[in-house]
C-alpha cells in the first residue's frame, strides 16, 4: 500500500525590503550582482509598476531564511536560566 504523506505548511520568510530603485535593468542587474557577494543575503530584482509614477526595477534583499534560523536558535541558547 502507499503510505500517504501530508503536505507541509508554507512558512514565510524574513521580509524582502528595497535597496535601490532603477529606471534600467542593466542599472539594477549591476548592483543585484555586487550585492550577491555578500554572504547570507539573498538578492532579487523586481519590476515593479505604481499607479501614478513611473515604472522602475526595484533591487530587493533579504538575510537568507536558513542562516536566520541559525542565529536565532543561537539566540535563544544564550538566555539566562532563572
């Protein structure tokens, strides 16, 4: 028989905030690229269109998820026992 196996839930990650916004790709690919040497952050570029001004790529960053989960059990290791 087969065994069934439930889904796991989705769980979000550490939210992405904007580094830099540009009129061009080439402009954004650039600084995705000098930001992806960093270590532990994840980098994307996202075209984005508000509704009254001008579209742009936004370059996003965010710390990578699993490296956060490490710190953050790091963290709570570190607390004192009353």
């Amino acid at each position: 028989m087969e065994e069934v196996t439930e889904p796991t839930p989705h769980v979000d990650g550490p939210p992405w905030t904007i580094a830099a916004r540009f009129a061009e790709f080439e402009e954004a690919d650039r600084k995705r690229k000098e930001l992806a040497q960093e270590e532990d952050l994840q980098v994307k570029v996202h075209y984005m269109t508000p509704l009254r001004k001008d579209p742009f790529f936004a370059v996003k960053t965010r710390i990578d998820p699993t490296s956060q989960l490490t710190t953050t059990k790091n963290k709570k290791n570190k607390k004192r026992k009353s």
